[in-house]
C-alpha cells in the first residue's frame, strides 16, 4: 500500500484555503483543529472515507459555526475533505 503525499502542514493550507474560498471568519485555531484531526485518521495511509472521519470533526470545540452561522458543517466538512482527497 503506497502512503499518502500529503502531510501535515498541506492539510492546514488546504483548510485554510477553503475557510477563504467559504468567505468564512475564524478567531480560534480551528484551522489547527482539523489539520489534526485529518493528520491523526490518515497516518501515512489511504485516506478513510468521510463516514470514518466526520463524527471527529463534529465534535471540534470552536465557534466557527456559531460566527458563520449561514455555513453548514456537513456542506463545510465534505468540501474540505473533497478537496484534501483531491490533493493526496
């Protein structure tokens, strides 16, 4: 099984990228947040489908959501995982 090419810190730009494309507003380390979250699920291997992963990243501590009130986490979470899919 071949390892993913994508580490880390391409996770933290591709959230925050998508946090710019939204046109949301962030004042925690939510970026961090879910690079982390994303960084402990792949560990070096294939990427695990949304369904996996998707219960981590609704339970993140942050008031992205309450600040972006028109934002939906399922409609923010799968295009930010679409997109780092894209990219490993």
């Amino acid at each position: 099984m071949a390892e993913l090419s994508i580490n880390r810190d391409d996770i933290l730009q591709s959230t925050l990228f998508h946090i710019q494309v939204k046109r949301c507003q962030y004042i925690d380390h939510f970026p961090t947040l879910v690079a982390n979250v994303f960084t402990n699920v792949i560990h070096g291997k294939k990427m695990p489908p949304y369904d996996k992963i998707k219960r981590r990243l609704y339970r993140l501590n942050t008031s992205f959501f309450t600040i972006n009130k028109t934002m939906k986490k399922r409609d923010f979470y799968q295009g930010l995982y679409k997109r780092i899919k894209s990219q490993a």
